[in-house]
C-alpha cells in the first residue's frame, strides 16, 4: 500500500521514518503527526481547523514493507480486538511547517525525534532521513574549514590525512602525552587527537597537555615547515569549553568535541568563537543506530552537526572493531562529502573521520569504495603496532593509499616496499 499526499514545498521540514506498528498505518501516521505538532488525545480550545492546517504536521507518504511475526521491541499496545494480529513494517514521511521550528536546530531535533519513540502504537521506529529547508544554510555558518580548510591547515594534497590518537587513552601525563607526540610526529604523522575519554582530568589538565603537545609541535614545525594538527578535547561545561577553545585557539591547534556530550547547543557556541578547525567525536552513537528498529540514521543525524559547523565527523572504518557493517561506514562518508544543499547555498560539507582497527591493510578497499581520498585515516596499532616500528607504520599508510589510488593491489605494490609488507603480514 502507498498513501501519498501533494509533495512538500521548500518551506517545510520533510523526514522519512521506518516503522512497525499493529495500528493501521493511517491511523499510526496520524499519531505521529499530532504527537509531534498541534495534535492531542483530546480536542482542545484553540486547535482550530485553521490552527491544524497551517501548523499540523502533514502526512506526505505511506509505503507498507509488509508484516513481521512479532513485535520487535516492548511496551507496545495493540488496538482493542487486534492483539493478535502481526505488526506491519512501513515507510512514512512526515513534513512540517518551518514557521513551527523556526530555523532553530535543538526544537527541529525534538519535533523529529522527541517523544516518537515513546508512543504505544510503535514496536519500531526510526529516522531514516531528514531534508532541511535552504532557510537553514543561512541560519547557520556551517563548517569553517571542512575538506579544503583543513587540508590548508595540515598542508596534505592528494592524499588522507593520516592520523593516530593518543593511547593509553587514559593515564599519560602531559609531558608523558607530549613525548608520544613528539615520536609520532618524527614518524611522519600529520594529525593527532585526544581519545574521547580525555578531558581536563587531575593527572592530564587540559592546559599543561595541550601546552606541552603544542610546544613539541611548534619545535617541528619550525624544524621541517609542517605543522602536526593537534585535535584537543575541549568537551565539558560550557564555560570551561569556552576557557580551553581560547587556549586552542592562542596555540593554533584544533578543537575537539564529543557531540552527544556537549550538544547541538553547546557546539554552535564553540563555532561561533573558534578559530580553528573542529572535530567531531560521536561517542555513544551506537545507541542511536545499533537498532534497525530504533533510533535515527547517520544520514539524519550528520546534518545537525554539519550545519552547526563541525568540520571533521568519525563514520568508523572499514573492518573496524565495532558492530557497523562496511555498507553503513561508507554511506556515512558519502553523506559527509554530498551537499547538503542546492547551489547557491554553501555546500556544508565536512571531512569523514575513519577509525577503529585500521591500518594499510583497508586502504586498498575504502578508497575503491569510498571513491575519494578526502578523508581523515585514523590508525592505532597500524602504526605504534608496526613491527618495524611507528616511523615503518606511517610509510606503510602512504604506500598503501599510493597503490590504491594508482589502482595497484596493495600485495603487489609491498614486493618493493617492506614497510607495506610487513604491515600486510601483521595486520592483514
């Protein structure tokens, strides 16, 4: 079955859900709508015709996927006289008025998410993409640096930034933190960043790691010409992050957050006074996608953090160590790299971060997929782990993306290059 209704126009705020419900569909799409708009359980005073009609939520389309046998999540209910029925999978897209939300992010979150996921007609809902009005490229400044800023900043052509972070994760000092700096740095690494799970702790405050690191960094960039980017962990309270974003900003490095942390909120006041590139750690966000039945899409949730101005956002790896298929971390890319909007309008896109377990081994494979190597590449024990040792690591990384991108199998390319062989041998 597809129900659909006139195509929204550009002043309507459009998102697209995958459900399953016991409900019929018109019925649980109408729950949607008026949960998330003018709609109650009862009529009320004041909820005119005329008042429903200009600011309802409107049901666009209706597309059923068929029946599963039972419900995938609990607290459910069922229509009385329908209890034993299969839920339905659908598609629905529902539209909204932009004079509801304003172009103000933090209420568009709450109408397109909010309490959705808490209505009994459901046993699966999830937001699977979101279009936005050009109203919102002018609302907001988008990210400052973005692919082509950053690779100025960092001084990389035709190639990934490649990258590590800082482990132990936890527990390093700052002048412990700025010795590994200063070999990975003598090892070739062009960007290197705080783990999500170092802040402004008591054994590594903020400001003696981040003068410690950046002081290390300025003695190589005086040296060789090139200056290491440096990604600092500036997340917590929002005074705090503003003291920590003037350090970073004094010291040219760059300003990392853990979005689901900090907030949509706290990261446009970060962009509004940052001087420099900010990188986007999305921590906790396999509670939002883990789930095919619940939760939101990283094809929705990239937007809000790319119109807000993030310029770096992580998608995970190929064959990373998590749970996320190659599919997803490629479409999640792809996502970082499209535009958001039509032209005029700036194109607001941002670099993809890739990390988790890689090393010269996926290179051959996110370039063919990915198409670009417009990317950060991110790797651990790919290069600390290397047998020949972390400068042997870097190579291998540089020799694996010249084969992809010359379009050589990477076990061919390693018969001259014993840095990428012993990386293929020790890390597949």
């Amino acid at each position: 079955m597809s129900v659909s209704t006139p195509s929204s126009s550009p002043d309507r705020i459009v998102a697209t859900y995958r459900v399953e419900t016991r409900y019929p569909l018109e019925q649980a799409a109408a729950a949607m709508a008026g949960e998330q708009s003018s709609g109650t359980f009862r009529p009320v005073p004041g909820e005119t015709p005329e008042l429903i009609a200009r600011f309802g939520a409107r049901v666009e389309r209706i597309t059923e996927l068929g029946e599963v046998e039972a419900p995938s999540l609990p607290g459910t209910r069922a229509p009385k006289g329908r209890e034993d029925i299969r839920p339905v999978r659908a598609e629905v897209t529902l539209s909204w008025n932009l004079e509801n939300t304003g172009t103000d992010l933090p209420t568009v979150w709450s109408t397109v998410l909010g309490n959705l996921f808490e209505l009994h007609h459901f046993s699966g809902l999830k937001l699977l993409s979101l279009d936005l009005p050009s109203a919102f490229a002018e609302a907001y400044p988008g990210p400052a640096f973005g692919v082509a800023g950053t690779r100025d900043v960092t001084g990389v052509k035709g190639r990934p930034v490649i990258g590590t972070i800082v482990k132990p994760s936890v527990g390093l000092s700052p002048d412990e933190t700025a010795e590994l700096a200063d070999r990975l740095i003598l090892a070739g690494l062009d960007f290197i960043k705080d783990d999500e799970l170092m802040g402004d702790p008591p054994h590594s405050p903020f400001a003696e790691r981040l003068d410690a690191v950046m002081t290390v960094i300025d003695r190589h960039a005086q040296r060789s010409g090139r200056k290491v980017m440096f990604a600092a962990n500036i997340s917590g309270d929002l005074d705090r992050m503003r003291r920590n974003l003037d350090l970073v900003n004094r010291r040219g490095a760059c300003a990392m957050i853990v979005m689901n942390a900090v907030g949509l909120s706290a990261a446009v006041e970060i962009r509004r006074h940052a001087e420099v590139p900010i990188h986007g750690h999305r921590a906790g966000w396999g509670m939002f996608d883990r789930s095919p039945d619940l939760g939101l899409s990283y094809r929705a949730y990239q937007k809000f953090w790319r119109l807000v101005g993030v310029d770096h956002l992580h998608v995970n790896g190929i064959r990373n160590k998590f749970c996320e298929s190659d599919e997803s971390v490629v479409a999640s890319a792809r996502e970082c790299l499209t535009p958001m909007f039509a032209p005029p309008a700036p194109p607001c896109t941002v670099m993809p971060v890739f990390s988790s377990g890689q090393s010269a081994g996926q290179a051959e494979d996110t370039y063919k997929r990915l198409g670009s190597d417009d990317l950060i590449f991110c790797c651990g024990g790919g290069i600390l782990a290397h047998p020949d040792g972390a400068a042997a690591g870097v190579r291998s990384l540089h020799e694996a993306w010249e084969a992809a991108k010359a379009g050589v199998p990477a076990s061919d390319y390693a018969r001259t290059r014993p840095a990428l062989a012993h990386a293929l041998e020790s890390f597949g």
